[in-house]
C-alpha cells in the first residue's frame, strides 16, 4: 500500500482552480503550495502586507492540518514579498505563530509579481519525526 | 555502501557548464536542479512562455528519469516566470503532464531574471514511496 | 525521544533579530534559512557580489556544520542574486566549496530585493545518508 497522498480538499482549504495539489505526502514529509491571501472560494483578498501575510498562513496551516501534519511539524518556510519592507510586521505575525525555540527555517526575498497582484506568498515544508515508529521500536 | 548519487550525464540530459549536479539523490529523495529552455548542448532556446516550459519541463522530466525516479514521484515543482501572465499556458501543460488527483504541490513567482534571459525557469523535489521496503515489512 | 533540532546558535553563527531558526533538523534532513552576508553580529557586510557570496556560504556551512550536518550532506543549493551576471564568480566560488562529481543540485535566480539590500542569498537543503543505521542492518 502506498503512503503517497495528494491533498485536494480539506476543511479550510480554498478552492483552486490551478491544476495542482495544495500539498503531496509521501512518508513523513509533506510539501506545500504557495499559499496566498484567497478566501475560501479561491477569491484574492487584497490587504494591507500583515492581513494578506496573516491570510495566506491561515491557508497554509489549514493545508498543513489537511495533510494530517501540525504546526510543529513545520521545518521551513519561503515567504515571499512584493515589498520586503514589510517583513517586519510579517516577523510579529511569525514569532506568534510559531514559539521561540520551536521555529522553522525561513527563506525571504522580494519577487516582481505574485499571483493575483499579492504581496504575500508562503510555501515550506513540514516533516514528523518518526521517532516513535522507528525501525528499533517497530521490531520490538 | 552509500545510497547517494550525483546525477550529472545521462539521456535527454543538457550539457552544462555550471559547476553543479542535475540532481542529488539521497535515499528515497531526488532533488533536483534549475531547468530551462536549453537544448542537448545546453545552449539556450528562445520561444514563446509555453515552449520554453515545455522544454523546460522535457528537461526537468529527463533528469527525474535519469536520477532513477518517475514523474509520478515529483512532490513538488517551483516555477519562475519572468512574465506570471504566462501562468494560463503554463497549466495547460501542467494538466497535461501530471494526472488530475496525482498533481505536485507546486508554487509560482515572477523573477527579474533567469539565466540565459530564459522566460521559465522549473525546479522540484521527487520522493519514493518506500512503503514496499519499509521497516515492518522488511524484517517478516 | 524526539529527533527534531532546532539551530539557533553554534560556533560561527550570526546573531539574529527574526524569529527564526538557522535550521531545523528531522532525521537525516536539515533545512537551512536564507543566509545573507552578515558578521557574526548579524551586520550586514556589504562587497562585491562574490565578497558577499563567499560570506553567505560560510555562514550557511557553519549552519551546517552546527547543525551535525557536513558539507558533503548538502544535496541542494537555492542562490538569490540582486544581478544575475554575477553568477560566474559565484560559480568559481562554488567549484571550489563543492568537490567535482559531489556538488549540489542547485536553482538560481535574480530577485528584486533581499533582506539588508544585500546583493546574494544562499539557502537549502542538507540529507545524510543513513545507509549504515539503515532498517536491514538495524534488525541484524
């Protein structure tokens, strides 16, 4: 049997009409598509940097949760930004989302244009530690 | 003995003059180098957006291949545009690729330039499902 | 016990201000942040493109490094430039960290912005090959 999974929908999930998978599991680990500050239809919801950031990962953890994976389990993240300035309300909405000590990776950078015209995009990846049915343990 | 191979020849696959593998594969994970629009020799070839993903594409496919992996395998795709109006023909050729319900995560930015002054730029990660020589199986 | 590291500190690495790790660590795999020319203070130190480039590398293996990680686990390298022409130094600088027929897989790009107004970005992707702990030999 296979442990690849291709997650479509999910509670939260926006509506999308790209013909991709808002996240693939194979294992342990899952790799997440850019998530952006869309409603539940898929409409974009222009906002100020903080609300489209705060949109986008809301989607993105919806996607992780869909996945069957937490926010723990999150190990990095890529932001992108149309104006990097605005990474410093992004790093206040980050350091609430995911507690010091416990933080992922992060990539950052300003791009040309991101779909629909936002200013946010978020993607990453998110791995579980399979401590717990490790070859060890599962042979005894 | 170590499972990690370093693609660098192969069929289908570009000569390059970069200093880099096509791909890196480590036990059931590929990852996989920045492909363009460049013929066999590596030289680049000029077209519309969706020619040069399509070669692109061609290319990244060949080095999955070539790496020992499927394009069933591709968890996740990154592609840089230099016009994200492109994307619309782009999905075409997505949709064409990879079946529906068996789609790569994927995510879509617009760069100020690519190598080559090249319009599509295709990145991604293939993982095997090894659920065939997993843990609990491979000691019955 | 959990596998899961998170990198905040070790020998080499800059301080920083974002709420964020220097990498995260799951198994064998290790996700590394976008690591920029910066002291070890986290000043951005402002060269030439391939000053700036050799800085960010050495700031991104001694991440590796403090993350268990060696130099030759690096399977992928992601380059942000502010100006995509300067890319031949780079490449120079990358043949001589990278051993022919053990380099990286490896995207690059030129974005509109990175974080300081630095002109090089370097992140990626660290994996060990588990080979020797590997099920089959664990059972035995």
């Amino acid at each position: 049997m296979s442990s690849r999974r291709f997650i479509t929908q999910g509670e939260g999930l926006p509506q999308w009409s790209s013909p991709i998978s808002h996240a693939v599991v194979v294992g342990n680990t899952c790799h997440i598509s850019g998530q952006l500050s869309v409603d539940i239809s898929g409409k974009y919801i222009a906002g100020t940097a903080y609300e489209e950031a705060d949109r986008a990962f809301t989607n993105f953890l919806a996607v992780v949760k869909a996945a069957g994976f937490s926010k723990d389990d999150v190990v990095f993240v890529d932001i992108a930004f149309i104006n990097l300035a605005d990474v410093d309300g992004v790093n206040v909405l980050f350091a609430e989302l995911f507690a010091e000590g416990k933080r992922p990776a992060r990539t950052i950078y300003q791009a040309s244009a991101l779909p629909f015209g936002g200013k946010i995009k978020v993607t990453g990846v998110a791995i579980k530690d399979n401590t717990s049915d490790s070859p060890k343990q599962s042979v005894e």
